[in-house]
C-alpha cells in the first residue's frame, strides 16, 4: 500500500473516533446528575412516597400498595451541537440506570459548543441539562454564544415539560434554563455544579485506560 493511502487511511480513522467539532483537540465530558429532577420526581418511575400512604394497620399487615414502576436513575445520552451546524448524539450508549457517565473524545477547536444532556425514556426524553460550553468567557465569544444559545433553545421543546400519569398526576412545567460555562473553569478537581447536574470539562490526548471496562 502507498504511504500517501495508508496516512489518508489513518486520517479518517482518527476522525471517525472522535465525535462533533472539527479536527484539533479532544475534551471529556464527565456528568453526575442530581438523583432526582428539580421538581422532586425521580428520573423514572413512581415515587416510592407516593406508594406508601399512612394506612392505618400497615404494620400488621403490611403494605397493599404495589408500585408498579419502582424510581430508577436516568438512562444519560449527551447531544453534541457545533458551530459547523451537526449535531450528533454522543456514541457512548452505556449510561443506564446511572446517575455518572462519561462522554469521551468529543473533537473541539477552540469554539462555542452546545450540550444536551437527556434522559432517554421510551415515551418522551426528559431534559438534564442545556449547556453552552465558551473557551473563555470574554467578550469575544458571547456573539457566537448567543447564537448557540438559540440552537439549543429549539431543541428544547421536544422534551417533557409537565407530565399528567398515573405516577406523577398533574405537574407545572419546569424551568428550562441553559448554563454557560467556560473550558477553563470545570476542570478536574473544581468543575461546575448546574441545575441538575455536576459536570467535569476537560482536555484529553484521546488516549483510553485499559481499565476502564
């Protein structure tokens, strides 16, 4: 094979493995969402308290309720928005039934990017968290934030506002608010606490812990 194909070859591999943005840096993503959403619900499921009522004698006969979809953490996905215009959903798909997940080798080149952080129900996605993500947060970046700020912001009415089950029964929309934050400020060992989630932003050579399984 000739050196100029084979280095193509490589090329596109290394592009391949990364997700979103253009060719230039890696970041990883770390995400700890709170263990309910802001109004109190679990992420999915019935709250337990809504399952067990003061009845009187409970306690000699025990609970007759049955809940019929225990609280359980979120299934997290990570959408990722760049400047170029894509939009791509992170590949990791592992993030079940977990409040922590890591998205790794998201390309970045110094610029404004937007995340939406989700937890992937079977009827209607839930919104974590909305996130701006600026390389500093100077006066020079906040055209091109705002401008990602109303990307975000149209992707947002796909999500449950208020939901009316049997679990939850009638519930006032949430809030939805989208957080700026900046490269240099969620790094390991301060990172951001948001809305609904703590999230660790950093560089990375793209390399993988062998460990990590």
């Amino acid at each position: 094979m000739k050196p100029g194909l084979l280095r193509a070859i490589c090329m596109l591999v290394l592009a391949a493995s990364s997700v979103g943005g253009s060719a230039g840096d890696l970041i990883n993503v770390t995400v700890h969402a709170n263990e309910s959403k802001s109004d109190g619900l679990p992420w999915d499921g019935c709250p337990s308290t809504f399952w067990d009522p003061p009845i009187p004698g409970k306690g000699l006969f025990g609970n007759i309720m049955y809940n019929p979809a225990e609280p359980n953490p979120p299934e997290m996905r990570l959408q990722v928005l760049s400047e170029d215009g894509s939009s791509v959903v992170h590949p990791n798909n592992t993030c079940n039934d977990t409040v922590k997940c890591e998205f790794e080798n998201i390309a970045y080149s110094e610029e404004v990017m937007g995340f939406i952080l989700m937890d992937v129900d079977a009827a209607t996605p839930d919104l974590i968290e909305a996130v701006v993500l600026v390389p500093s947060k100077s006066p020079k970046w906040q055209a091109r934030a705002q401008k990602m700020r109303e990307r975000v912001e149209a992707q947002l009415p796909r999500f449950a506002m208020a939901e009316v089950n049997f679990c939850r029964g009638p519930r006032a929309p949430k809030k939805m608010k989208i957080e700026p934050i900046a490269l240099d400020e969620c790094e390991s060992g301060v990172g951001c606490e948001l809305g609904n989630s703590f999230w660790v932003v950093d560089k990375t050579d793209g390399t993988r812990d062998a460990w990590k399984w």
